[in-house]
C-alpha cells in the first residue's frame, strides 16, 4: 500500500513510500482510510517545526471502515464505520490516565505523530480509542472529528450561560470549529479575523455565526461593548496563536471573564499582561488536544446538525498531491483539505 511518509526530521522530508499492510494484534483494530484532513500540526511537521517519531506515517484525522479485528475484539466488526482518537498507546497507570485525560499522559503516543496514521490506505488503531459513527455522519464529516473534539475540549473548559457573549479571535478551522460548539453551549458569538482570511469569514456567515468581523475595517471593541452594556465579553477563545490577538483578548473581556487559550504560539516565550488578569479577575485556562470524553459529544454534534463539518471542506487531493494541498493551505485559499489513499 501507498502511505505518505515523514521520513526525517527538517523541513520537507515528506515522501510516498510503499508499506505492507498492517496486521491487527490484541485489542486492535484495522481501518481502511476513506478520507484524512490535513492539520496545521501536520503543516508544522512538514515545514519541521514538530518533531515526530520518523519515520511515521502521517495523518491523524481520518474515517474509514473496519475491515478486520483482534482476536479479542468484540465491540466491532467488519463493517462498522468509525473514527478514532489519536491515542495509541498509554501508560493507563498515571492520575491523568485514571481521570481519563489521556492528553496529558507523559507516555502517550499518537496515531500520525509516534504510531503510523491515516495517510495511506490502511491503519491499526486501539480498539478503545475507536467510535462507531451515527448514521447521520458522512466519512467526510467524521474525518474532522478530532478538530471537533479539541474544540469541544477547549469550549467544555469554560463556563456558558445562555446569552453569553463568546468571542472568538482566528477564523481558521479550529476557530471555525469553537465558534459552532460555542454557538451549541448556548453562546452568543463573534469571529474575527483580518483581511487575508476573507475566505474564512465568509465561510463564518455562511455557517451562521452571529458576527462576523473583519477588525481591519470595523472596531470589534465597539461592538462588544454595544452587545453587553460597555462590560465587555463573557469569554474570549483565542484561536490564531498571534501575540497581538492575545493581548486583544484580554482587552475585550469583562471584570470576571474567562480566557482560553486554543492556537499554539509559533514561540512559546511570549508576553502577557498579567496587570490585566489581575486588575479584571480573569480566568485563563490552556487547552491541549482532546480526551475520550470529547469525541461522542462531538460526534453527536454533527449527527444533529449543529455543526456543519462537511461545509469547511474546500479542497481534496490524494496523498500523492501533497504539495498542491501544502500550497492551498499556505496560500490561504483553503479552509480544510482532506486526502484519499491511492492504490
């Protein structure tokens, strides 16, 4: 089988090779791919930004159908369409393990990081980590399952109270992802961004978020302050991962508010006004990946509509256009890219 290969570490090193199909031991599960997004990690792994454990096969959203278990599998069989988390191996012994939050085991290992993933035809997943899908998710829409569930991760971490005014800073997929869920919680939202991503805001409009805004053409301060009163915003979700739309964050929300963190900043070392957390009384959470308890909500969000997964899908190449789908992405004109194995 063919599988789009990280084979060393740097920029580029991203080649087809041919693999042998895997096999599926205790507890295990092999899945034919149908469809896999592109996430920004899988960017930032090309242009070596992440170190992975190379050589891997890369892709870690992905849907497809069952096509053989372990000998001790019993919750699948032949057939059943499913996702997976990107879990792969845990220790299953740490308190983070125990609570369930797999995400911040210091011994997990990733589909498409450390374990081979979806960028081929074939994959052997961890029984546990794998959901059936609802009837009413299409293989497209389930691809993106694992975004979903680091936005529903990262909106779960907040609390929303029906009219809430939720901002949203970074319309890329992720934000475009946090502002529905939001939306779901009962959040009144607003979604920035600036004028190179135009694709994204109208796709932002088009997914009903209830404003979209532009900040190099209008004042999204004035505009928060005109929906609650001059206290400012009840919850800021920053998902760009810039430095300025940070402090900006900060600077919307009202005394008491909540700040999430969701983008990752290209430095880590970055500077934050503490002055205004204290001063407000804000609450700053991080948010890292998902967790189990993420993936049937999401899941289920899709089922009922309420988010509209298929509709961001601007692009699909298969895994030998891999360039092409680099320079959509980094050219802007995308908003998700999903491959498809080639025999």
């Amino acid at each position: 089988m063919k599988a789009l290969v990280k084979t060393e570490l740097g920029f580029g090193n991203l080649e087809i090779q041919d693999k042998n199909e895997p096999q599926p031991g205790n507890g295990q599960v092999k899945i034919e791919v149908k469809y896999a997004g592109i996430c920004g990690s899988d960017i930032h792994t090309y242009e070596g930004h992440y170190k992975v454990g190379v050589p891997v096969t890369l892709g870690h959203e992905f849907a497809g159908v069952v096509v053989e278990v372990g000998p001790d599998v019993t919750a699948f069989e032949v057939g059943d369409r499913v996702t997976s988390e990107t879990t792969y191996y845990i220790c299953g012994e740490c308190e983070y393990c125990q609570a369930g939050d797999y995400n911040l085991c210091n011994h997990r290992k990733g589909l498409g990081t450390q374990q081979d993933g979806g960028f081929t035809n074939y994959l052997i997943a961890r029984a546990k980590s794998v959901h059936k899908l609802p009837e009413g998710v299409s293989y497209k829409a389930a691809a993106m399952t694992e975004p979903l569930a680091c936005t529903h991760h990262a909106v779960s971490k907040t609390e929303i109270n029906e009219g809430d005014i939720a901002v949203v800073i970074g319309p890329g997929p992720i934000g475009l992802f946090t502002a529905q869920v939001a939306k779901s919680f009962g959040a009144k939202v607003i979604i920035t961004g600036l004028t190179n991503d135009q694709v994204r805001l109208d796709k932002a409009k088009e997914l009903g978020i209830d404003h979209v805004v532009n900040t190099q053409e209008k004042d999204v301060k004035e505009l928060v302050a005109l929906l609650t009163d001059g206290y400012g915003a009840d919850i800021v979700f920053e998902c760009s991962g810039a430095v300025p739309a940070a402090k900006q964050g900060l600077d919307l929300l009202r005394k008491k508010g909540q700040y999430c963190q969701v983008g990752i900043f290209p430095q880590a070392d970055v500077s934050f006004d503490l002055e205004k957390i204290i001063q407000k009384e804000i609450r700053v959470v991080g948010s890292r990946s998902q967790k189990p308890a993420d993936w049937g909500p999401s899941l289920e969000l899709m089922n009922t509509g309420n988010v509209d997964a298929e509709a961001m899908i601007t692009h699909e190449f298969d895994i030998t256009e891999w360039d092409q789908a680099y320079q959509a992405i980094k050219g802007g004109e995308a908003i998700k890219v999903l491959l498809t194995p080639v025999e």
